[in-house]
C-alpha cells in the first residue's frame, strides 16, 4: 500500500478556522488534518491552544479539488471563515 502525499491547502490563524475549513473539505468529500495546533498552544500559554498558525492539509492528488471547494467558500458570504 502507498503512503498518500499531505499537501498544505492553506494556513489560518487559529484551530476554530482551521476546523471549519476541515469540515468544509470534510463535508465535500475531501479527507483534511490539521498540523500546527499542538505548537500553537505552546507559543500562546494560557490561549487554549487557539491563536497560533495551523495548517490544514490534504492528499496531494485532491489539491486542485480542496482548492475549489475553498475558493467557493470566499466567493459565499455566509461561508466567511475567521482567520481565512
């Protein structure tokens, strides 16, 4: 079995957007982790681990596919995302 190839699909500003994006590529079909959250809780004591950089990642081969899934949220005002 071959290991998939995680690619970056964006970095934001803190877990709350990061795990809205990830629900969004979610819903969409798209398998998404974060990476980042666990420093980000480090670098911010006493935050809750929500202020630093994470990024939200997918296989290398939907990239283009996570790239429009999130292109269609910015273009829709209701799906703002904080921190996007």
């Amino acid at each position: 079995m071959t290991e998939k190839q995680l690619v970056a699909v964006t970095m934001v500003m803190g877990t709350f957007a990061a795990d809205a994006i990830k629900g969004a590529l979610e819903a969409a079909g798209i398998p998404a982790v974060t990476r980042g959250e666990q420093h980000s809780s480090w670098l911010f004591a006493g935050s809750g681990g929500g202020l630093g950089l994470v990024q939200v990642l997918v296989e290398r081969e939907r990239l283009e596919e996570a790239r429009e899934v999130l292109a269609a949220l910015e273009d829709d005002d209701s799906g703002d995302l904080p921190g996007s």
